[in-house]
C-alpha cells in the first residue's frame, strides 16, 4: 500500500519535557487509525507532527510531497462570517478563485447536511453543527489525509452520531483517517487499526479487530489495563 506519512524515531521536547519518544508510524493511504489513551498521552501532539504543525526535535518524518492533507481540532475555530465564508477562505488561501472557492464551499456544506446555514454567522451554529463546519471546510480542500482530534467529544449523542456517519463515508470515498479518540466504540465502529500511546510512546499498534479481540498483556500490558479501565 502506498504510504502517505511515516515517522522514524520521532522524538519532540519542549524544553525539558519529552513529548514523544522514538515514535515509529507509519499510515498507508487508505487506512483508518485510531489513536488512543489517555489524557496528556501524547495523541494531539502526534498528530500535529503528523500536520506538520510541530517539527520533531529528532528523528526523520517523510511523507509524498503531493499529499494534500487536512485537520479538524477538538475545538473548531470560526470567524466571525457567514458559515459560507469560513468554509470558502482555505480554498481561497491555497489559490482557488473566489467564485469557485464560494461554490465549492456551498458543495460542501450541502455535503455535511449544512446547507440551510450557509448564510448563518458560523458563531450562532451549534457545536455539533460547528464540527461539521470543521468537516465541510476540511473536505472542501479535497484531502487525501484528514487528521482529527477528538472529533466528536462534548457533543450530544445525536451530534456524534451525525460526525462518525461523515467520516465513515469520508473513509469509503477512499480518504485515510487519522483520528484521536477516547470514544472506545467509536474506535470499534471506525478504525481498521490502533495505536495506544503512553506518555509519548507508542506501546501498541495493531489492527482493530486484535486490539480489542484478544489478550494483549504480551503485546501491551499497558494497553490491556487502559482497555479495563485501570489506566486513564
């Protein structure tokens, strides 16, 4: 499979502090990984190494240089603009005309069920609605790789359900997923792969269907202990 990021021995400090340690990953296109552990493990740093947001302090990361990419935050910005507007600026930004930037942007919003705001002032939107918002402006740079960070937390149960059939039909579509979540179930119904992360190293990374399906206390006894809620 076609590799669209890899990182060799990634290490990240800030200062005194280490952040990631020797990380080894790589995400071949196509694929849905999900990160998880727990809180201050380590998951949103990697992946903005993986955005190119934070530069390793050692170690090697490589990726196609044609690989058009894109992030969705935990906590979405908005201008304050139409929803239209927010989505249409990134394209803009990257060179596409404005009339073309404003359509493709009306494209996306219809996409993620949001074209009856699109005049709306993003800022009155709901937090669901505004993670879609993150979403619609995310696809409307037509990702190869979406990275996302807690996609749905804080969100009601309707919400979360609106967000993962978005990104599941954003994965059938061919898009690879790289996403942080604390949401076990979630991961289950979403990810073709794990990777369990502990105070910045990565004690586990394997397909879905084995993280949760077998015993790993020789693969990861840290990750067998986070599964039971021992860890967390």
């Amino acid at each position: 499979m076609t590799t669209c990021v890899q990182l060799r021995g990634v290490e990240l400090r800030f200062g005194a502090v280490r952040a990631l340690h020797g990380v080894e990953l790589r995400i071949a296109a196509g694929e849905r990984v999900a990160l998880i552990g727990a809180n201050g493990s380590g998951k949103s740093t990697l992946l903005r190494v993986l955005h190119g947001l934070l530069r390793p302090t050692s170690g090697a990361m490589s990726c196609d240089p044609a690989l058009r990419q894109a992030m969705v935050f935990q906590r979405p910005f908005a201008l304050r603009a139409s929803a239209v507007f927010n989505v249409a600026l990134a394209p803009w930004l990257r060179g596409t005309a404005w009339p073309q930037a404003r359509q493709d942007a009306l494209l996306a919003l219809g996409r993620v069920g949001l074209a009856a705001q699109a005049l709306r002032n993003a800022r009155t939107l709901s937090a669901g609605q505004l993670q879609r918002l993150a979403l619609a402006r995310a696809w409307a740079l037509k990702p190869q790789l979406l990275l996302l960070d807690e996609p749905t937390a804080s969100l009601d149960p309707h919400a979360k359900r609106e967000v993962e059939a978005l990104m599941a039909d954003f994965a059938a579509a061919g898009m690879t997923l790289v996403f942080a979540s604390h949401n076990l179930g979630q991961v289950k119904r979403l990810a073709t792969r794990v990777v369990y992360i502990e105070q910045g190293r990565l004690l586990a990374d394997l397909p879905v269907q084995e993280f949760f399906g077998g015993p790993l206390g020789r693969t990861s006894p840290e990750a067998e202990l986070f599964l039971k809620g021992e860890l967390g």
